[in-house]
C-alpha cells in the first residue's frame, strides 16, 4: 500500500530495503531519467529485487508535466489537447504515451488531468487541463483513458474529486475551497464519473479541503469525500492512489500517523511517498501497529490489497517484457503531435474553447 520515490538514476539501497520489505510500488521523476535505455534498465532492475508483481508509476501528462523527456515524444499540453476538441486525437495522444511507456516497462501514467479549469489564478493546474467544462475534460479525458489502457497501460484520473478552481498549490499550502456537493456535481465530478464509467484503472486524490462536505479534512483524508463520494455515490471500485504525501498541504498540518490512518480508513489505497525513505518506512510501520491495535480493519487492509492486486494483473510486466523501444519518439508518433499543433494554430486565440 506505499508506493516509494526516490533520487538517483539507478536503485539506491534504501529502496532496495523497502522493496524488501514489501513496497510493490515505484515512483520515477525526471529525477530518476537519463534516456531512454537508461529508463528501461531502471524499471527492469527495480523489478527484478522484487518477488512478485512490482508497479511502476510516472506522471506523463504531456506540456510542462513530463517526466520523460529525453528521446521520447514531445507532447502537448492538455490545453492545447482541448482546444482542439478532437476525441479521436485525444485518443491517439493516449496511445502515444502509452506505447512508449510500455516500450521502457513503465505500467502506470499517472493521467490524465480531470480538473476542470474554471480558475485563471489557479497556479498549479492551469494548462495541465483540458479546459473549462466538464463536457469537453470528460470527452478528451475518457479518450486518453481508451487510448493509455488500449497499450496496456494503467490511466489515473486526477485529482479527485477537483482541484481546478483552487487559488492554491497544494505541493505549498493547504487549499480551501467553498464548494457545496451541489456545485461539485455540476462542475467538478462530471469527468471523474465519465472516467469511473470508462472504467479508469486508478484515481488520484487532492489535497484540497471542500469545507461543506469536510470542513477539518483535505480529501485525500476525508471518508466524506473518499468512500461517500468516490466511492458510495460514484461507484469506483478500482485504485484510489494518494497524491505525494510530502507535499506542503498534508505535511505542514497533519502527522505522518494521523495522515495514514486517516487514508486507510476514508478508503486510500496505496500511498505515494516520493522522498524521503525514513518517512516511507515510517508508513509501513504505521500500516502494521495501526492494523493490529484495530485502529485500521483488517478488512480495509484486505480490500487495498484486493484492488492492488487487481492493478497488477491487469498491467504490470515483468522485467524485460517491455515492448520495442523503437517507438519512442518515432515520425509515426510525432506525425500526431504535428496534428494537434497544427489544429491548434488553425483556432482564433480569441475563440471559445470547444467541446
């Protein structure tokens, strides 16, 4: 239920140390990425130390969010992605990632973005979405889900249930936002539903307080938000994963202890930690002493592991399954890209966005 970052190009024994102890789940950064061989040999060495099926994770939007830069394909923005409101390229654009992820053995994209972009002050998501309305992120959105998951690679809709309209980045500050459940359905949780309804492999959390629904809580931590929403109403059965939770809005105001039981139990099934190994083994043991004091049911341990386990067979490869590396950054995948600008540069800036 952790899934462990780190920062060196190659497996540093801390991690070794925690794949060891059971973590099935890796994180990769630019941090972490030299080229395109390199990546590979990564994601295959992180495999082999472990003795069963072991996730790897990157986030691979396109625009300023791509890790993997180097050789590979040089993908839009999601901004630019809806302003052209074409599904079928929203689609192909999926498959683009998706291929080259699979080529260098990498199981989980953690895409796409699934806020909807009502805020022009917002400073972290921004041109990471697709646009602002629901109707246009849902119909792009689930194209790129078809479009990943078609290639063997598991999608993640974020960042539930909606961080579009937060004057606040959450890697910073804690945001609040104001939001009754009425507007959440209105503007927020269309395209996560239309995502559910797609079947989406997995769900990223935000750390964004909605305060009619949770006023203490960031809904990362919230059952109100987790299991009542996401969950009960929206029927998502599948892998919620946390958003790193080092990051300034969970970190400044809650305890590493508090923080994991709180997830456990709103219905978080697998924890991202992407720095600090003391903080990922403190998680561990938390799980653990949390479990046998009763603190946690064993039964939502079970049920984690269930859908993680799930995850795994559905898209995890071993080492050295990775598909034919010629596809990353060939014409073919460019040619696509070349597309998206060029129904881009055919749109009048002062136009409304369709969809």
């Amino acid at each position: 239920m952790v899934g462990v970052g780190f920062h060196t190009p190659t497996v540093p024994p801390a991690v070794e140390q925690l794949i060891g102890r059971g973590v099935r789940c890796a994180i990769l950064f630019s941090r972490n990425i030299e080229d395109v061989r390199q990546v590979r040999q990564l994601a295959d060495d992180l495999k082999r130390r472990a003795d069963s099926p072991l996730l790897i994770s990157i986030d691979q939007e396109g625009g300023r969010v791509r890790r993997l830069r180097q050789g590979f394909t040089d993908l839009p923005s999601m901004r630019e992605l809806g302003r052209t409101g074409d599904r079928q390229l929203a689609k192909e654009i999926g498959q683009v990632i998706g291929r080259e992820l699979r080529a260098v053995n990498i199981d989980h994209a953690l895409a796409p973005v699934l806020d909807v972009d009502t805020n022009p002050k917002n400073p972290v998501i921004a041109d990471r979405s697709l646009g602002p309305t629901p109707q246009l992120v849902s119909n792009l959105g689930c194209a790129i889900i078809e479009g990943l998951q078609s290639e063997g690679v598991a999608a993640c809709g974020k960042h539930f249930p909606g961080h579009g309209d937060t004057p606040i980045d959450s890697h910073k500050d804690l945001p609040r936002l104001q939001h009754p459940i009425e507007r959440l359905e209105k503007i927020e949780l269309p395209p996560f539903q239309a995502a559910v309804d797609a079947g989406v492999a997995t769900i990223m959390t935000a750390h964004v307080v909605f305060e009619p629904i949770d006023a203490k809580y960031p809904s990362t931590m919230s059952r109100e938000v987790m299991h009542g929403i996401l969950r009960e109403r929206m029927g998502f059965d599948r892998v919620v994963v946390s958003d790193d939770l080092e990051m300034k809005a969970i970190a400044n105001y809650f305890s590493i202890e508090e923080v994991v039981i709180r997830c456990a139990n709103a219905g978080v099934d697998l924890f991202l930690i992407c720095h600090n190994h003391d903080l990922q083994n403190q998680a561990i043991d938390i799980l653990i002493k949390a479990t046998e004091r009763g603190d946690i049911p064993m039964s939502r341990i079970e049920e984690a592991n269930g859908r993680i386990d799930d995850l795994m067979q559905r898209y995890v490869k071993p080492a050295g399954a990775g598909g034919s590396m010629d596809v990353v950054g060939c014409k073919e995948h460019q040619a696509i890209v070349d597309r998206v600008q060029k129904a881009v540069g055919g749109i009048d800036p002062t136009e409304a966005w369709r969809g």
